[in-house]
C-alpha cells in the first residue's frame, strides 16, 4: 500500500469511526512491540518506529485534553492526494 493511499485509507476509516482510542492505541503498540523478535536484526529500529508512533498519540492526546490545537495540522484526503501529486514515486 502507497503513502498516498495509507492516508486516504487512515482518513476514511476515521470519519467512520473505526480508530482505536488513545488508550486502545497504545495497547496495540505495546502489542506489536511485544511480539517482535528480539534476535531479529531489524528489532530495534521497529520498536522505535513504533515508539515514536506511540509518543506522537500521547501529545496528540495531551494536547487535547489540554484545549491546545495539535502542532500540525490534520490531513485530509485533498491534502493526501495533493501529496501524491507532488510525490508519485511514493
């Protein structure tokens, strides 16, 4: 699956309200980051990218329960496909 359409399909399934909460989120993570391989050569990058993922739903989370706006902006699918436009070997 293309960035372009990750982020279509990311937005969708939002809109329907199929996401986890915050807190079922960070149970997924801590899930996946579990399950990985610890003899596995690409361990920690990928616990590291999930991490990170991870941290990016806590300050989303944060600053919603704090009333400030996220620091970036929230995609749409108009933006998603101006991405592809710009990047079409994504």
């Amino acid at each position: 699956m293309q960035k372009t359409d990750v982020l279509i399909t990311v937005i969708d399934m939002a809109r329907a309200g199929l996401g986890f909460t915050p807190s079922d989120a960070m149970a997924q993570i801590a899930e996946l980051i579990a399950e990985e391989d610890v003899e596995n050569p690409l361990y920690d990058s990928r616990v590291e990218r999930l991490l990170r993922l991870g941290a990016c739903i806590w300050s989303l989370r944060r600053d919603t329960l704090e009333g400030r706006a996220p620091s970036a902006s929230m995609p749409t699918v108009a933006s998603a496909r101006a991405f592809e436009d710009l990047n079409p070997a994504s």
